[in-house]
C-alpha cells in the first residue's frame, strides 16, 4: 500500500485559502466586498463602485468623504505595494466594508513577503502608541520632507488612515508558507 | 511666459497657472496612482517661472479629496511659491468644505510648514 505523505510546505500552502478568509469575513453588516487582483483598471472599478454606493446611500457629505477617503487612501496603497515583482503571483486581495451603529470598518487582505512583516508590525505599533496631537506632528514632519524620500506613498499612508480614522489600527498577520505572509489591515471609524 | 493649463480628469485636477497675470488655480481631484509623474511638468514649469515671476502671485487650491502621494507633491509646488515670496509678494487661498474636517487639518498642516501666506477658505456646503 502507497501512502502519500504531504510535505509540510504544502500542507501549509493548503492550509491557506484567501478565498476562505474571504467567505468567513464575510456578514450581514457587509455593504462592500470585493475579491480579485487589482490592476490598474480593477482599482478604477473598486473604486467608482464604492463611490457610488456612498453617493447613493448616504446623505451626509462629511460621512461620505471621510470614508472614500479612508477607502482612496486604503486601496491605492495595495496597488502600490501590488507592484512588487517579488510577490510572483501572489496578487490576490480582499477589501471589504462594514457598517455597523455608525461604525465602519475598512478590512483589506493581501499577501506580502515573510521578511517585510517585522517591519510593518513595527510601523503600525509605532502609530498606534501614538496619540492625535503626536500623529499630527508625525504627518506634518514626514510631508515636510516632500518627495526626496523614494518609499512611494506608503510611508504617509499608514498615518494618514490612523490619523483620519481616529482610531488605532487593527492588523493580523499569518504565516503562509516559508516565504509569503498574508496581512489583514482594519481601518475603523465611528460617526458621532 | 507661457501658460501652463490641463483640463480635469476623475482622478486628475484642473490646473491653470497664468504665466502673464500670476493668478494660478488647482481644482477638483488629486488622486492620480503616480502623482509625482502628474505633477513633474508643473514643478519644472514653476522652475521657469521663479526666474521671473508676475508681481503678485495668487494661487487658489480648490481640491475636494486627495491622497498622500498628491500631499507631497503640493508641498514641492509650495515650496517653489516659498522661493518666488523671496522676492515677490504670493498669497494661498486653501478651500475647503463646511463638513471636511480633513481637508481643513490639511490646510493647517500646509500652513505649519510652509512659509507663504496660507488663507482658509471655508465654503459653504450646497445641502445636497
């Protein structure tokens, strides 16, 4: 008799489906979801989809600009980190919105290199410890640098989402395989 | 010296920087993926433009969102309108609607850092 035996490799690659992930997140109070690569031109989609649905569905023009800004900010900085060659074809992503008694939650999901998440954990801790009138200083000295820094966007984008969310950022990250991790970002803001 | 206008795409502003009067305008959307490219024509027209600037220069920002890539190219074109205030007069008017608490924190944090005259301009929302 044969048995097959499974590297452990494998069974981990099984062992994540973003698919799955997907599915699980997805509830009741979920008023956008999408799942797929996100090309220039799929952004674009994301992005007029959203804009409509906001339009559509809330009268408050305040409400609805901080949340596509939230949303703007959110998926543009996926597509810029999509741009990685090093990701092979690892370009699935998930974005997600939630509303629930006035809270609304951004979740994205997306895969990112094993050696990429000691640093990124450690940029969102440092945001989070901080509090508004600090973020503040953090943003304004960034952007005083202007665009010399060569990191792209991303650098403000982090703070720019706890800072115009107002609330600490929520993060997970779960090893997939010995190379790729997968990163899921939840952006909350409260309208009061 | 030449003109430097282009019209307004969704994710573009419309920009309109009168050489002749010095009466310059950025309006509408900032949301391009690559703003640095977006914006490099404009920052290497204002280098001209700084070697012989209008007797007063008045720039009126009218943006209703943009991203933090879009930021820091704003603070590149302010920091040109810095060198012109050098040696002649510049004024900023920074719009913002009634309800955008953030585009009203983004024309303080422009204020913070940049030494030109910065005006906020609230504008009053249509109810829609």
């Amino acid at each position: 008799m044969l048995y097959l035996q499974l590297s452990p490799m494998l069974m981990n690659i099984s062992a994540f489906d973003i698919k799955e992930r997907y599915n699980k997140l997805a509830r009741k109070d979920t008023i956008f979801s999408y799942l797929g690569s996100l090309t220039h031109h799929e952004l674009n989609h994301v992005l007029k989809s959203i804009e409509l649905l906001l339009t559509n569905n809330y009268s408050s023009k305040g409400l609805k600009k901080k949340l596509f800004n939230l949303l703007i900010e959110i998926t543009q900085n996926l597509f810029n980190y999509l741009n990685n060659p090093r990701l092979e074809d690892r370009n699935a992503v998930f974005v997600f919105m939630t509303e629930s008694d006035n809270t609304y939650k951004i979740i994205t999901g997306n895969y990112l290199l094993n050696s990429e998440v000691a640093g990124i954990k450690t940029r969102i801790e440092m945001i989070n410890s901080l509090n508004n009138e600090e973020l503040r200083e953090l943003y304004r000295s960034i952007l005083d640098i202007g665009i010399v820094s060569t990191a792209g966007g991303a650098g403000l984008g982090l703070v720019d989402l706890a800072r115009k969310s107002g609330r600490k950022l929520s993060y997970r990250f779960e090893e997939v395989d010995d190379k790729f991790s997968f990163f899921t970002l939840e952006v909350t803001f409260t309208n009061d | 010296m030449n003109n430097y206008t282009l019209t307004p795409t969704p994710k573009t502003p419309r920009l309109y920087f009168n050489g002749q009067n010095g009466e310059f305008e950025i309006s509408g959307r900032s949301i391009p993926e690559n703003s640095i490219e977006f914006y490099k024509p404009l920052l290497e027209w204002l280098d001209k433009y700084i070697e012989s600037p209008c007797d007063e220069t008045k720039l009126s920002v009218n943006l209703e969102y943009f991203n933090t890539s879009s930021s820091k190219c704003l603070v590149e074109i302010l920091r040109k309108l810095e060198r012109v205030h050098e040696i002649k007069p510049v004024n900023v008017k920074w719009h913002y609607e009634e309800e955008d608490e953030d585009m009203m924190e983004s024309g303080e944090d422009f204020k913070k850092i940049i030494k030109v005259p910065i005006e906020l301009v609230v504008v009053k929302g249509d109810n829609d």
